[in-house]
C-alpha cells in the first residue's frame, strides 16, 4: 500500500479497512500490520462506499517458514538477509549452539545466525573458533578467549582449539603451548624452550 493524502481511485475518492483482528490498516502511512495468527480482509471502497477491490491476508507464525522454505526443509534459510535455522520448516528460535548446513558451520543463537559474534563456541567435535559467525576453518593463531569457562590464550589450527604442547606465534609474539593453553615467553626463556623441546 502506498500513503497517498486523499487517496483517489479514477478520480474518485477511495476508503480502506481490514475486516477481521488479524490486521490493521494505518490510514496515515498505508501500512497493514499483522496483530494475530488468522485471516482477514482488506476491502476498497469508492466514495458511494461500493467495494472495488478485496485482498486476503494471512497472518502466520513468525517461526513458520514452511510456505517459503518447504516442510521438509532443515538448515540454514535466507529470509532476506536474515539467516534463521529451522528445522522441518520452522525456525527453532530456543536454539542456541553450532549447526552444520551445507555451506558451513554456523553459530546460531535464540533460532538466527549471530554475524557479530566473534569467539569460542564448542559442539561434539571439540571447542571451535568462531568469525562473525561462522567457523572459517582457516584461522591458525594464538587467540584470547573463553574456552570452557576459563579466559586465557588458546592455541587454535584449522579453527579449532588443539590440545597440544608446541610453540607459536601470533601478532604478539612467540608463546609456549602447554596442553592448549599459551603463555607468553621471552627471548631467554623462548631459547631455552626450544632447545629442550626440540
């Protein structure tokens, strides 16, 4: 619907209304707003109030995205740039954890992907780097972070967190791995590292 002052239809002054209490017309702007899951009506009228024109509408669940994505549909769906997990067509919005869709792995929180969430997030493989949303699985750092409720430095290859004891260096220097966990070394304690480690 288009906002239109005095709304005129073959230069005859027109009226609208909705019909039923699933949604409502604002005469200022021309907006229909859904209010309740159901049906109703939007009716045209010319200025002798004889109907012109009437329009369904249906008012569906948020979470229902059967009609666009299909039934049977379980991943990762594209709702105009708003990527939301459903499963069997319905978005799943008390999810919150990692999914695995057929373009990647993806962090998704209350039933939608979170594109601002950069950190840590685990599933059965393991604890997981994750970037704006999505495990790249191309991040080999040093990275600060909270893995398992404890915050610390965390040795990370291929996106996941390693269990490992080795010797790494990101941007802010070289750190001694022990077990996952980085500490950072100096020049002396870095050498003395490296000769007995290797």
């Amino acid at each position: 619907m288009v906002a239109v002052t005095d709304p005129v239809y073959c230069a005859k002054k027109m009226s609208v209304s909705v019909i039923g209490n699933a949604a409502t017309y604002n005469e200022l702007d021309g907006k229909v707003t859904g209010e309740h899951i159901g049906n109703a009506m939007l009716q045209m009228r010319n200025e002798y109030g004889m109907m012109i024109a009437q329009i369904p509408l249906t008012v569906l669940d948020a979470n229902d995205f059967t009609k666009e994505a299909g039934s049977d549909y379980t991943g990762i769906y594209d709702d105009h740039g708003t990527l939301h997990y459903l499963k069997n067509g319905w978005q799943q919005d008390t999810y919150t954890g990692l999914i695995n869709d057929r373009v990647g792995w993806w962090y998704v929180k209350n039933g939608i992907v979170d594109t601002s969430y950069t950190g840590f997030m685990s599933n059965a493989n393991g604890w997981w780097y994750v970037e704006k949303g999505k495990i790249t699985f191309k991040r080999n750092d040093i990275v600060f972070g909270t893995v398992n409720g404890i915050n610390g430095w965390w040795h990370v290859r291929n996106s996941q967190v390693v269990y490992d004891t080795t010797v790494a260096n990101n941007a802010n220097g070289w750190w001694y791995v022990q077990n996952v966990q980085a500490t950072i070394l100096s020049l002396h304690h870095l050498l003395n590292t490296l000769t007995n480690h290797f």
